[in-house]
C-alpha cells in the first residue's frame, strides 16, 4: 500500500514544509551526485534542524517503512546518497552544524552537517586543530560525509584517517534510537575516549549509513602547529614518482603528501590560476609565520609562475609541520634527501598555494576543458603498488585508440598516508553534457568561461566500462577503498565468514533494510 501522503504529513508536522523539500527539481538535484542521477528520484528531502528532529524524522520513517538515506555536502561519486527504492526519504544535513569546544578536555563535538573547511576556521582562530583536519573538498564535505565513507589528505601524513581522529559517536538506529559509544555512552560521561570496552564506534565508521544515522561526533584536539615546510619535485616517470612518495612516507614526518601525473598537474595548475592573484598572494601572507616570511614566499611563487610544471612528467610534493619553522624545516631535510635520489627540485608554489588556500570550491567537478569528473581510487599496500602501476598502465594501452576515439582521458592523483598505506587515485574526464549537480554546485563566476559539450552516451558507456576494469585490478592487487558507498564491491569480496557477519549485523540493527539500502552491497 502507498502510504507515501501520511509519510509526508508526518514529515510536515516535524519539520514545517518549508524544510521538507516535495519539488521535481529539488528531488532530481539532491538525487544526483558527482557522476550521475538516481534511476528513483527520492520522493521528498528533509531537512532537519535538531538531533530530535532527526531523530522524529527517523521514527516516522520506520513506522512507514519507507528508506532513508542522508546527504552531506553532496561530493559523493559512488551512488553514496543515491536512492535506490520508491518512497526514499532524503535526508539532508546541512542545517545540522553546530559546533561546542571544550579546551579543557582538548575535544570538539561537531553535527553531521558541518564542513571541514568551517570546523578548521573555527579551531583555528582558537590555536586549535584536529589531527586530521579534512580532504580538499573541505568546503562542501562534511564531517558526517567523512565519519561515513572515510577520508583522507590534510594531517593524514602522520594521522590517518578522518576516523582515527574519532573519540565518540551518537548513532541513531533504524528504529530511532540513538546509541553513544566509548566513554560517552556512560550516564553523565564525558565523551572523550573512544576505546572504553567494545569499539562500537567502529562499526559505524565507513557503512555509509548502511548501519546507522550519525547525529554527533566528537573529534580530539590538538594545538595547531605553527612550524610549516614544503617542497616540490618532477620526476622522469611514474615508478620514480611512486618510490619517492613511499619511502619520505616510511619516515613518519609527513603532514601530507600528494603526487600528480601530467594531465592531474594540469587540473592543478588551473585551480591555482583560477584565482585571483591578488587573491591568491593574500591568502599566501596570512597564512604566514610573519609579514617578511610571507614577503618571500609570495615573492617565490611569482618568480616560479605558474608553468614551472607544465612540461615535468610527474611531479609530488610534501609538506611538513612542527612546533616551529625550524622542527617543519628539520623534517622536510630528510625528506628532501630521499626524493632527490628519484628527482629534482622544483618551485614548491603548489603545496604553499594549498597550504595558504587548502580548501577549494568543487572546480574539479569539471575538467579544464570542461569535460566531466569521475575519480576512482583504491588503498594499496606498499609491496603492490608497483604492480598495480603496471597493471594500469597496460589498461591505459589497452584502450588508448577507443578513449581517443570516444573524447575519454584518464588521470592519476597518488598519495600516501600514515607510513603504509598508498591511495592510487585514477580520475575520469570525458567530454559530455552537464547536469542539474554541475549547474548548481560549480562557481557560478566561472562556468561561464568552461567549454559546453554535447551529450557522449558512447563516452559515458566506456567510462563504466573501464571504471570496471580498475575495480577488477584493485580486487587482484588485494587494494582496499574508502567511500565505498553502492560503487565498490564491497560484501561481493569479502570471506564468507565476514560476509555473514556484516549482513547478520545489518538485520539485527535495520532488520526492515530501511537504512540506504544498497550501500556496501547490502539489500
């Protein structure tokens, strides 16, 4: 029976209908990430303002049995926020972006909605940080968005993951009970520590929302490093590339790291000459330690220009962070010996660009060219990194002819994290038309200056094509992934033991499967 009128009275009585969104374009938009639309367009977005009205909008979906699927800041491009069923309720977050200090105890307790980017902003003018502290797409990503499907790049160098910065988690359950983990799970406990009995915070961490709702998180502190360093280098050829990212990684004294192939370098340059000068050489001495040192390193990034990359092979670049500039300085030393013995030196203005500006509007959602953007990704370990190069680049031969044929560039962004763990990061560009996400989310400055393209059905069937190529390679090289969502294969490769447990633990917490149904391969 279609119970979907009482459904959105419900919804009505909690929210107002100002904040339950029913039109065709609001429903098509959010139903659309990165890389495509949803085949079911959700039937209404909610948009909650309190954990209680969360968790209302919870317990009315259960008694209508209708699916939920929360949105954060709309990066996904593995269907993470797609629906999938009639009747989906959308959830979206933003509005839930709250944020409460408590220096004392060197924590942040921060609502799902809110960015990365307005969480550093917020620490910052306190002298404070998170150990991890956001992926590039910091402006729109949310902290829900990274507890959910992981994330990594800022701090990731010595912190790992979004996850690892973790001390507590409120879940809501599929029945709209809402759960605290760790030390905050105990009556009039603080949430401070994560590992007090079973880790419950960690089945939730990844699920993509497959197990639960996350309404509130608390993240450790730390004070915010004033010593910064970078440095730059092109290399003849991948694997030069490659050794160099992984044995400065072994080091332990990266704060973040990321290497570029030629065409990735390219989308790069452009997000820096993208901007403003004036803009961009302000942002610069702000950032800096003081006005002379910021002087000089505006001064550098004039002298380099912006084409002292454009005709290396690869490139990569470290930066480092301590106490002072001379601790960042220290580190960057060793650093710099071992990338040396694989490349050669180069104007650092990237990482300082990204260190001054670190995080950008969604201007990679789009090629340089105007074509559209699908990354893809998998976690190698170190001992089959070199395979999983090789591997790729006989796909690249392999389909070279037929993506020139049919406008299709693939491109490669390689990062390491913690001192083990190596992101090899193919992106798809592909000349084809826009849609409602690219009109709405790209800075509306610059579209106008992004060459349109027709519609490319023949180039958009390749891209799926190879993209289930690369995922046939990251199975044989034993790579792992990260907003997993409905894209990667998760329950599909795991051992039947694991598969039994996860779907087990799927019908005791959403025994209806009413929780983003679909995501990690789950019904």
């Amino acid at each position: 029976m279609d119970n979907s009128g009482s459904l959105l009275q419900a919804l009505v009585n909690i929210l107002s209908e100002a904040h339950l969104l029913t039109d065709d374009q609001s429903r098509t938009f959010f139903s659309t990430d990165v890389y495509r639309q949803a085949d079911e367009l959700a039937l209404a977005v909610a948009q909650p303002g309190t954990i209680e009205e969360l968790q209302q909008i919870v317990r009315v979906c259960a008694e209508h049995e209708a699916p939920m699927v929360v949105r954060g800041g709309g990066a996904s491009y593995t269907d993470g926020f797609l629906p999938t069923q009639p009747n989906t309720i959308l959830i979206d977050s933003l509005r839930l972006n709250r944020i409460e200090v408590n220096e004392a105890d060197m924590t942040v307790t921060v609502e799902p909605g809110v960015t990365w980017a307005s969480l550093y902003e917020r620490l910052a003018a306190q002298g404070l940080r998170t150990p991890f502290w956001g992926p590039f797409s910091g402006i729109a990503a949310t902290i829900g968005g990274g507890m959910s499907h992981y994330a990594v790049n800022y701090g990731s160098g010595q912190y790992g993951v979004s996850a690892e910065s973790l001390t507590s988690m409120d879940v809501i359950l599929a029945n709209g009970d809402l759960i605290s983990t760790g030390s905050g799970g105990g009556e009039g406990h603080s949430p401070f520590f994560r590992f007090y009995g079973p880790d419950l915070a960690g089945l939730f961490m990844g699920d993509a929302g497959a197990l639960g709702i996350k309404a509130r998180f608390t993240l450790r502190l730390m004070k915010k490093p004033e010593g910064f360093a970078a440095a730059s280098f092109g290399f003849p050829d991948g694997e030069s590339c490659l050794n160099a990212l992984m044995e400065t990684a072994r080091l332990g004294v990266l704060a973040q790291n990321f290497g570029l192939d030629p065409r990735q370098q390219k989308t790069a340059l452009t997000e820096m000459e993208s901007k403003n000068p004036i803009d961009a050489a302000l942002t610069v001495l702000r950032s800096s330690r003081n006005p002379l040192d910021g002087v000089l390193q505006v001064m550098k990034m004039g002298l380099a220009g912006r084409n002292f990359l454009k005709n290396a092979v690869y490139s990569a670049h470290f930066s480092t962070e301590g106490l002072t500039d001379s601790e960042a300085r220290y580190k960057l030393a060793a650093v710099r010996d071992i990338a040396s013995r694989y490349g050669a030196e180069v104007a650092n203005s990237i990482p300082t660009f990204f260190n001054a500006e670190p995080f950008m509007e969604l201007t990679p959602i789009l090629g340089p060219n105007g074509e559209l953007w699908k990354p893809t990704h998998g976690v190698l370990p170190f001992s089959n990194v070199m395979q999983h190069h090789a591997d790729f680049e006989a796909l690249l031969a392999e389909y070279r002819d037929r993506m020139s044929q049919h406008r299709v560039q693939l491109t490669r962004m390689l990062m390491t994290f913690s001192t083990h763990c190596f992101v090899y990061e193919p992106t798809f560009l592909w000349e084809d038309e826009r849609s409602i996400y690219h009109w709405r989310v790209y800075p509306a400055s610059l579209l106008g200056k992004k060459p349109e393209h027709p519609a490319n059905p023949q180039g958009r069937a390749l891209v799926k094509e190879l993209k289930g190529r690369i995922i046939e390679l990251c199975i044989k090289n034993g790579a792992s992934h990260m907003q997993v969502g409905k894209d990667y294969p998760y329950l599909a490769t795991r051992k039947p033991e694991v598969r039994d447990f996860v779907i087990a633990l799927k019908r005791t917490l959403d025994p209806k499967g009413l929780m983003n149904p679909g995501a990690l391969g789950l019904d």
